[in-house]
C-alpha cells in the first residue's frame, strides 16, 4: 500500500470546517459540545436515561473497557480500552475540564472540528465521542495505534533505514500538505504526536494546537510548538508566523530519523538558537530580510559562524537528500518549501526509494514498554521532560490569550477550503 496521495484523500465536504452548530453547543456545555461532534463523528444520540429532557447523552464511556494509561499530551490524558461490543482496541482520550468556568475549552473544540473535518490515512482517525458519568467527562475515540514514534525511535538502537525514513517522511509530508490545503497549521509536530501502526502506516495526532490561519497576515499566541521542533521565527518571537512552522518541524523529525538523535535538543529557547546557528550558519537579514524587527532579535546574541555543516553531519545522505533538509531548515520561513513542493521532490524518486509501507519493519508496541530500552531512557526522560514543560506553558499562555481563547473558534466564515489558485503556487 502506498500512502494515498493527500489530493485524493477523502475529506467529508458536507461539515463546514467551522461549523457553527458545534461552536453554540461548545458555548451550551462540554457534553452539549460532544453532542454536536458525535453527530458529526457518527455516534447516535440517545435519549436521557433519567427521564429529564436535557442534554443529548451519547454512547456512554461505559461501552468501553480500559485497559491501561497509555500516554499524557497537553490537554488530556490518553488510555488503551476495548470497545465491549466489538472487541476492538481504541485510544480514549480524556479531555480535560478542570477549572473551566466557559464551557468545552477551546483547545478541544478545535481538535473536535479539525478531528471532524480532516480524513486522510495519515491523521489520526476520530471514531466517535462519550461522554462519562459526570456531566463535564468528555472521551474522544481514536483508532488505536501501536506505536509513538517518540518512544518508538527512543528504543531503537540504530536508526531506520534510509529508504523507511523516505517512507515515513512521505506520509507525514502528506498529512501536513492535506491540512495545510485546507488552512490547518498543527503548531505541534514532533516524533510524539507521530503513531505508527502495524501496517507501516505513519499517523499525525494531538489537534489541540491546530487551528485555522488566513491567507493574510494575521498576529497568532506566540511560543507555539514543542522546544526541539519549533521553529526560529517562533524562538525570535514572532506572532505573524504562517503555516511553515510546521515544515521547519518536520525537518527537524526527517533529521531525527536519519540520525537516531534530536537535531537541535536545547533545553532553552538561547541553547535552541545556539544549535541551529551552529549547524546552519548564523541567520541574518541578508538571508532572513526582516529577522532583526522581530520582537526577540535583540534579546538572544546569536555566534558569528557563517558555515552550514549539513552535509558533513549527514555523511551518507545524498545531495538532493541534503538539499530537501536544507530547504526544510531555512531560516527564513517565506523561502521555506511548503509541504506540496517537498512532496514533490527528486530526493523520493532517487534510491533509496521510499519503502512501502506494508514492508515497514515492526516492532513490539511502544505502549507496552516502560520507557525508552536500549540504553536510550535517558534520552526518552529528556524528551518527557521537554514536552512537559512545553505543556506547561503553552497552558498557561492559552489561557492569557484572548486571541486563542476567541480568534478562530467559534466559527470564521472566511475559513474553508484553500483556493486551488493558492495551492498552485506551491
Ligand atoms: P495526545 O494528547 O494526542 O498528544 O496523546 C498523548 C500520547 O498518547 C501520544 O504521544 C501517544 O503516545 C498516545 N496516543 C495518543 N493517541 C493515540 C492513539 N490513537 N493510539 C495510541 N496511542 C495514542
């Protein structure tokens, strides 16, 4: 199986992307909320059980079995479980409510109307939502996947093979291009929020950063995105940054899964410049027109160090492999390849070529292993450790931003498919 080209993806056109329905009920009340998004996501309403006409009460959460704790992202908590009446596993995810006083946060209305309008093989599938016994116990139901790859490539001793790294960049470059056509920036790429199923297929996850962005400038909640992953006009500040966000992430991942090791593991936004100056060169307005006005230019003195050494730390890759990188990693985000001509490049149609996914290698479930083996725990500590503190503030800082808290939630009508003319320009 290949991974199906993101044009030919199927994406359900009968859901406005900001459907108006789901933003009254996620004003009405968190259930209310899923009441609105289990229509969309197929779940049946069912009538209240204690007789009171009020709010629609859907599958219950009690129609699945937990089995185990299986992961903790910025707004919810993650669990195996079994569906009783089919047997089949799923991934509950627990939305968070604690000291909501304005109904459904609206990190999990925005997952809940990306997860709803978005299909593609490479997106985590949305199956249904539950709610549980208590009135503000929302679960989003999630094909399950196997694998993280965060915990995956944290176990693995040597790194994949080159010609599965194409592959896994491929699908991942696929998701990434289908949300982007439809003005979706995730804001949160990074190897965690990668699942892997036993059938070699690479799906992104974790919607509780995404949201929709214009084709004009438009000021955004600074600071987004992972450490590790996140981009330099985001370090340097920025609030106007755009959807190549994103590809400077999964340039970082591409890196990371040649290497077995993070490219740029800074544990402060100074050690995350250093890193990148050190291996790139040290941007400045020659190359990045516009870097000196952004808000922290001033505050970080980056190395003078005119050389990029991507190609001697990448021995083994070839050029167009080093020029696809390159052009992932560029500093300036207005010359940065979007995720269509990335797709497009003659790196996946050189040998290696990409691997298909049905020969992906398996392994054990990543779930099942405490942490990190193979002498790497250290590594996957570090990385918990990182994403937390990331999640942390990004907490905080939803909630001071009323840009966040009000922009694109509940409903721009601006906001819908983007324009094949736009597109062509990629
Ligand atoms: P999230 O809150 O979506 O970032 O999820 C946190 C963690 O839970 C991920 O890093 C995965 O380890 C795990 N996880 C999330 N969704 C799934 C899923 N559909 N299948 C298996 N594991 C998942």
């Amino acid at each position: 199986m290949q991974p199906t080209p993101a044009s030919s993806a199927k994406c359900p056109s009968n859901h406005h992307p900001l459907d108006p329905h789901l933003a009254a009920h996620a004003e009405a009340g968190p259930a209310a909320a899923a009441g609105a998004a289990a229509h969309s996501a197929g779940g049946e309403p069912k009538p209240d059980g204690d007789g009171e006409a009020s709010l629609p009460v859907l599958d219950p959460v009690a129609d699945y079995e937990k089995i185990k704790r299986i992961g903790e992202g910025t707004f919810g908590i993650v669990y195996q479980a079994r569906d009783k009446r089919s047997g089949e596993l799923v991934a509950l995810k627990k939305l968070r409510m604690e000291r909501e006083r304005d109904g459904m946060p609206v990190t999990s209305v925005r997952e809940l109307r990306v997860l709803q309008t978005c299909r593609h093989p490479n997106l985590v599938e949305l199956k249904r939502v539950v709610t549980g016994p208590r009135l503000d116990s929302v679960f989003l139901v999630f094909e399950y996947c196997p694998h993280d790859m965060g915990k995956l490539v944290d176990s693995m001793p040597k790194p994949f093979h080159e010609s599965e790294v194409k592959c896994l960049l491929q699908q991942l470059l696929s998701a990434v291009a289908y949300l982007h056509d439809r003005w979706v920036m995730h804001r949160d790429i990074k190897l965690s929020n990668l699942l892997f199923t036993h059938q070699g297929c690479l799906k992104l996850c974790d919607y509780g950063l995404a949201r929709y962005f214009q084709p004009w400038e438009e000021t955004y909640t600074p600071g987004v995105v992972t450490l590790w992953y996140r981009a330099p006009e985001v370090l340097l500040g920025a609030e106007s940054y755009t959807e190549a966000i994103d590809l400077w992430s999964c340039g970082c991942i591409f890196a990371e899964l040649l290497r077995n090791d993070p490219l740029f593991p800074g544990r402060t936004e100074a050690a995350m410049l250093d890193l990148m100056a050190g291996l790139l060169g040290s941007p400045n307005e020659r190359i990045w027109p516009g870097m000196a006005a952004l808000p922290h230019a001033d505050k970080f003195q980056l190395p003078a160090q005119p050389y990029n050494y991507l190609r001697k730390e990448f021995p083994q890759l070839s050029d167009s492999g080093v020029e696809l990188l390159n052009r992932l990693l560029t500093f300036d985000p207005e010359k940065r390849i979007t995720a269509r001509q990335a797709l497009r490049h003659p790196y996946f149609t050189e040998r290696p070529l990409p691997r298909l996914p049905e020969y992906m290698p398996t392994f054990p479930s990543a779930h099942d292993a405490a942490s990190g083996g193979n002498g790497r725990a250290a590594q996957h500590r570090q990385r918990r450790e990182m994403e937390e503190a990331h999640g942390r503030g990004v907490k905080r800082r939803y909630q001071m931003d009323e840009r966040d808290r009000f922009g694109d939630a509940f409903g721009d009508a601006r906001a819908r498919r983007r324009p094949e003319v736009l597109r062509r320009l990629d």
